[in-house]
C-alpha cells in the first residue's frame, strides 16, 4: 500500500486529473504498483515533442501522450 507520509512523486513526476481527490489518486497508483493494472502510454522523445501535440490534437492518440527527457 502506498505511504501517504510520503510525497506522491518522491521517485517519479507525477500528475493527474483532479477528479476523485487523493484518495482515488493513491488507489490508481496502487493498482499501477501492484501490476492490477497496466497504464497505457505513449511515449516520445524530448525532440519529437511537437510530432506528440499534433498526435493529441488529431485525436490519434488512444490513451496518453509521454514526453520523455
């Protein structure tokens, strides 16, 4: 079970929407953690950033667009 003594990001960057408050946030996290779920993502470069938005703005992203650095 995730710690909420600890920030959320204390590893990793972490972001999401707002809706459901923290405590749905620890529980999707929790899932992630555990392997209960696989979040789906699409990564891309720093560079290929701007190759991302259009992908988002076209809607031809089907889950989420990640800009690694």
């Amino acid at each position: 079970m995730l710690s909420s003594n600890r920030p959320l990001n204390a590893t990793r960057p972490c972001s999401s929407a707002t809706h459901g408050g923290f405590e749905y946030l620890t529980q999707a996290l929790e899932f992630v953690a555990t392997g209960t779920v696989t979040p789906m993502v699409e990564t891309y470069p720093l560079a290929n950033a701007a190759d991302a938005y259009e992908r988002v703005a076209s809607g031809a992203v089907r889950s989420r667009a990640v800009i690694t650095y």
